[in-house]
C-alpha cells in the first residue's frame, strides 16, 4: 500500500473492506512519517470500501487492533492538516480514518457503515469518535445498531464538510487554502477543541491563555518565529 507524494504532501488510498493488518498499520505510519519530515502542507486520504464479518474477524488479536488504533490516533494529531475523501459504502478501517480527518469530503454516494462482528457492532473507536462528534443521541441508532449515515445525513450533522461529485479536485482545492495555515497553530487549535469537550472552564483557561500568549509572542518576533 504505497503513499504516493503530491506537491501538497503524502497521499494514501485505503480499502475499507481490509481487516486491521499490520501492513495496513505500517502504510498509515509511513503516511505520518513522510508528512513530518518532509515539511508537507497536509496529509491526504482516499477513502472507500466497507468490511464483511469475516474482514473484522481476520483483525487478528487486541495487540494488533491497539496498534492501530494508536496510529489512527497519531494521524489525527499531525501537526499540519489532515483531509480525506471519501466516496461508496465507509467502513472500518475507512470510517476510522475519516473520523480523525480535520477535513472531510464526501461523494454524493457515500454511505457510514459501522462494522459488525458476530451478532453486534464492532466496538471499535470509531464508535467513540461518533458519539464524541455526534452527541449519544444522535449517534445512538449507529454505534448499537449499524444504522448507515447518508452523505445528505452526513452533511447535516457535520461528520463531512462538503459534498462533491469530484470530491478530488474539491479536496486539492482545500488543500490550496490550508498552505496559508501553520500546520503546528492548527494542531494547538484542534487540541484546545478536543479537551474543551470534557475541561472545565477554569482547566481550560491555562492552556488558552498559554496558546494566546504564544500568537502574540509569534506575531511580534521575526519572521513568525516563536521567542
């Protein structure tokens, strides 16, 4: 599963029908390794395909779901940005993956399936980052009983950002808008977004004011560089 450079940075392509692999584990990793060393301006996934049960049951062991979950974690706090079309039925490793996209495309035709295993569905974190965007009411008929979200559905609930019949060309064209962004003063934004989902006001405030103070410190110093 090669990552294939664009003049934007690293691209990789993953089938959702592929059960969790080491392989797979080792593509996403080297997707990050190439993103941060080679000073890209994002880091791009096309993303299709929805496991059977019998996908989910080749996941091998817990060491090798951890494993991949750790590198889906580590995707989704690059220090740049991270953008994802997707397209057909998204599930598994796919749903994984567009969850933990900062920007997120759809073709008219796509469809959320949560995976299955055995009589249930998968408890993988995808059904964590669902409820943690979605709220448990909405995500509830999902994440217990594998109901599919339309890209219209999608949309309106803000889990994809735009609907395209090109999502490529829709995704290289936000990738044109996001060169102007610091990768790291996004990544200190999308963390200040995370902890403000369980942070109390008054444990928030430290690392606000502490973000704030390094904007200020950035603009003043030559070149944007931080003091």
């Amino acid at each position: 599963m090669p990552v294939n450079a664009l003049p934007e940075g690293p691209v990789l392509h993953v089938d959702g029908r592929r059960e969790i692999s080491a392989e797979l584990t080792a593509a996403l990793g080297a997707l990050c390794d190439e993103a941060e060393s080679a000073g890209a301006d994002a880091a791009t996934l096309f993303l299709s395909g929805a496991p059977d049960g019998e996908a989910v049951a080749k996941a091998g062991d817990t060491a090798a779901v951890t494993k991949w979950e750790r590198a889906v974690r580590r995707f989704e706090r690059l220090r740049l940005p991270t953008l994802a079309a997707a397209s057909g039925e998204c599930g598994g490793v796919a749903l994984d993956l567009l969850l933990a996209a900062d920007v997120r495309v759809a073709a008219p035709d796509l469809r959320l399936l949560p995976s299955f295993h055995g009589q249930a569905v998968w408890p993988g974190m995808a059904g964590y980052r669902l409820v943690q965007q979605l709220g448990p009411a909405r995500a509830r008929r999902t994440v217990l009983f594998g109901v599919p979200i339309t890209a219209r559905e999608a949309l309106e609930r803000c889990l994809v950002d735009q609907v395209s019949r090109d999502p490529g060309r829709t995704l290289a064209a936000a990738a044109r808008l996001l060169r102007r962004l610091s990768g790291p003063e996004l990544a200190i934004r999308r963390q200040l977004a995370f902890d403000a989902q369980w942070m109390s006001f008054e444990d928030a405030l430290g690392p606000h004011l502490a973000a704030c103070d390094r904007a200020l410190r950035r603009t003043r110093a030559p070149d944007g560089v931080t003091a």
